[in-house]
C-alpha cells in the first residue's frame, strides 16, 4: 500500500519539458537575426562608403519600417523581439542623425553590451539569474522545476555564459573600431551574430545535457509545426 503511494506521488512530481520544435525555432531565429542586424548593418556600412552618413541612416530606417509593413502586408505574426530590435534600431539611426556620427552608430550596441554584462552577471551573483524569466518566453517550465538545486546551477551558468560573450562582444567592436567605422559594422553585422550564435548553441547544449540527467524530469521535443507563423 505504502509503496503504491509512493509510486504515485512520484509521478504526481515527474515533470514533463516540452521544447519547441528545433528547425522552425533556429529559423525564425536567423531570418530576425537578417531583418535586424545583418541586413541593415550591410546597408549602412555600403551606402556610407559610398554615399555618406544621411544615406546610410534612411536605408537603415527605411529597412526598418519595410520590415514591418512587409510582414503586416502579408499577416504575419510581429514577434515582441522584432519589435523591440527594430524599434532599438530605428532609435540608434536617429541619435547618429542628431549627432551627425557614424562612430555613435556603432558605439551604442558596445554600451548596450556592457550594460547586458553588467545584468547577467549582476543577477548571476546575487542568484536570481535572469536566464531564468528569459528562458520562460520561449519554454513552458513548471514552476517546481526550479526547487532543483542542478537547474538553478544551469541557469546562473548560462547567465554567466551570456554575461561573458556581451563583454567579448564590446570589446571585439571596439577593437575593430580602432582600425576604421567599416570595419566596426562589420564586427556588428557578422561576427556579433556570428558569437550570438555560438553563445545559444552552448547555453542550448549546456541546459539540455544537465537537465536531462535531473531525476524526475523528462525533455521532449516539439512537433514540427504544418506552417511557420
């Protein structure tokens, strides 16, 4: 009797973590990446060689608002994300305008950088990693799973991790930005992307082969959805 008890309440506990389809997440992930960083980057450093500052900065707004419109146009779904990165976008074309600086234009992210380093590391340390609430705007993670003392270690990890690469991240862009303007938006149009996306393949690879080994939980992965959003 004891012992069927038991069993029930252990799986009253066993916790399910279903993650999102893989192929359609990394997807939609690099055409936002496009959208805001690369695309726009590319823009701005062809125009202001070739044009100057005021050129480069309305293809870099006039981008922005083609994005919106196009995907408004066609009924698509405005992630919270591409909002806000297009918006931090749009916001850095106009400060440069004011400021009549191209270097103002790249300088921003590196401030942004160090602020996001001094927030992941910062929450890292006091131990309420913010990795924790950003990780719930993509997954479904029960409240229960965060009484495990090996998931909380993932999560201040992680925080860490991302805390570290926002920090390599500003000072490769001002490295850069020591040998010209160009060669600063290049730093942020490609290689910036290019760390992002080796920060999440780690923090992904970290987070699923930690938690996969907590007792009690079970990772799943998602259906592949019929069609993209």
């Amino acid at each position: 009797m004891h012992k069927a008890q038991a069993t029930e309440r252990h799986h009253e506990r066993h916790l399910v973590i279903e993650i999102p389809h893989l192929r359609s997440t990394l997807t939609r992930a690099v055409i936002l990446l496009l959208e805001t960083v690369v695309v726009p980057t590319l823009l701005f450093m062809v125009l202001l060689h070739f044009f100057g500052l005021v050129p480069g900065l309305a293809a870099v707004m006039g981008w922005s608002a083609l994005v919106i419109g196009a995907r408004r146009l066609m009924r698509r779904e405005l992630p919270q994300t591409l909002l806000l990165s297009t918006g931090m976008l749009v916001s850095r074309a106009l400060v440069a305008l004011i400021t009549s600086s191209a270097a103002v234009y790249v300088l921003q992210p590196v401030v942004g950088s160090i602020l996001m380093f001094l927030l992941f590391v910062g929450s890292a340390v006091i131990g309420k990693p913010i990795t924790q609430r950003l990780a719930r705007d993509f997954v479904h993670l029960p409240a229960e799973l965060f009484s495990h003392r090996t998931v909380r270690k993932v999560f201040i990890n992680v925080a860490l991790l991302w805390g570290g690469s926002r920090l390599l991240d500003a000072a490769m862009t001002m490295a850069f930005l020591r040998w010209s303007v160009e060669a600063g938006l290049l730093s942020r149009g490609v290689f910036s992307g290019l760390l992002t996306a080796l920060t999440v393949a780690i923090a992904v690879g970290h987070g699923w082969r930690t938690l996969r080994k907590v007792p009690g939980v079970t990772l799943r992965l998602g259906k592949r959805p019929v069609a993209a959003a």
